[in-house]
C-alpha cells in the first residue's frame, strides 16, 4: 500500500484544500481533552503538540486558561489558528515548528498532543519526540495523550500511522511517570465513519 510523507507539504496541502469542520478529526467540542485538563486543576502553561486548527485552544481561553502554546507543522494551519485566536493574542502563543526540533524557553506542565505521535514512524523520532516531552514537562507535570486505539485502521490522512496503549508509552516514558487513566472513545468523523481513540493521561513524578 503507498503512503504518503508525514511532512510540512503534505499537512499544508491538507489545510489549505480543506475546511476545518470537514477534516476527518474536527471537534466542534474537544470534550475528551478538556475533561482530561480540568482534572489536572492546572490552568496555564500548557502546550498543545500539532494542533492543526484545533478548537480545544480556544474552548481553553475562553475558560480563562493562560500562557497556551500550539505548535504545527503545517504553517497554514497555524496561520489561520492565529488569524481566528487572534483577540486572545496575549494568553497564546501560536507558532510553525516541527515537535522533534521544538525550543522552548520555559518548560510547561501540561503537554497534549491528540493524534500526533502516531504519525512518528521511525523509533529515532518516536525517541526524539519523548526526549523531548521529558526535557519540557515540568516535575508534576501532565501527559496527555490521544492515538488511534489497537483496533484501528493504521492510516490516518494517507499516511501511515502506528497506535499506541499505555502501556508501550509508559515503557517509553520511564521511571519518572506513572499512568493516572486509559480509555477508549468513540470518535465519529465528519464523513460519519468511526474511528477509535485511546485517551491516555499520565504524571511526572
Ligand atoms: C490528525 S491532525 C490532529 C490535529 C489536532 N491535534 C486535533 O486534534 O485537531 C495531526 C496534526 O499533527 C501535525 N503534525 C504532524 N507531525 C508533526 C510534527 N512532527 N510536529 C508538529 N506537528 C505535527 C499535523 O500538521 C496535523 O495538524
């Protein structure tokens, strides 16, 4: 089977040619992942990896969330994320950047990332990507984690994807993090297909 490259071109191409209410991951409502950080009781400094043109940032600002920063691969979809955010430009920080090459200048306490991982797929950058989570997440900071689940189909967007259960990701993670919760949900794309996600929230110790 061809798939293609999890690349800039790819992603730009995909956010331009398409509205966002019709991308085969549009929420109107980021349910799961806002549950997940209200239960945290954390309300700033958190990071959303590959936000595309998500709407859990703005669910967030609007519920009075600070210091926010989304990155993207796609330049396009972190342009049009900024243009629509815009008013709330002093609580959020939008920018183009590949998570793997990601600097920051503070570290944050929580880091989520729905569907994002799962494009990683060699175990180089799969490790580049938790050398990364581990260098950024303060201590008693929150993983949040959103893949496609084992009973998957393992394309996503024409491109390969590889799930992941918490168990493989706390292998990864190491000692410093414990899992807090895992479970399924039922995602219904806009095509009306289903797809099956693993939410996952883990704890640095
Ligand atoms: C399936 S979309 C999910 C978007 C968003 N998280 C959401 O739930 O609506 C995957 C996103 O990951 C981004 N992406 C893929 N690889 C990336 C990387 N290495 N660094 C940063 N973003 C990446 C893509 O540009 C795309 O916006």
């Amino acid at each position: 089977m061809f798939f293609r490259k999890n690349s800039k071109s790819h992603w730009d191409k995909i956010y331009s040619g398409c509205n966002r209410e019709n991308l085969g991951w549009y929420e109107k409502e980021a349910k799961e992942s806002l549950n997940l950080i209200v239960e945290t009781g954390i309300k700033k400094n958190i990071i959303d990896i590959g936000c595309g043109k998500t709407t859990l940032i703005e669910s967030l600002l609007e519920m009075g969330y600070d210091n926010i920063t989304g990155i993207d691969l796609s330049e396009i979809a972190i342009g049009d994320l900024k243009e629509s955010l815009a008013e709330y430009c002093d609580r959020v920080n939008l920018f183009q950047c590949d998570v793997l090459s990601l600097k920051l200048d503070e570290k944050v306490d929580i880091w989520h990332d729905r569907a994002v991982l799962h494009f990683l797929n060699s175990e180089k950058d799969e490790n580049l990507y938790f050398d990364q989570l581990r260098r950024y997440l303060n201590e008693a900071g929150y993983f949040i984690l959103a893949t496609f689940s084992k009973d998957n189909k393992n394309r996503c967007s024409g491109l390969k994807i590889r799930t992941w259960d918490e168990c493989e990701v706390l292998e990864r993670l190491g000692n410093n993090f414990k899992l807090l919760k895992a479970y399924d949900q039922n995602y219904t794309m806009p095509s009306g297909d289903g797809r099956k996600f693993r939410y996952m929230m883990f704890k640095k110790n």
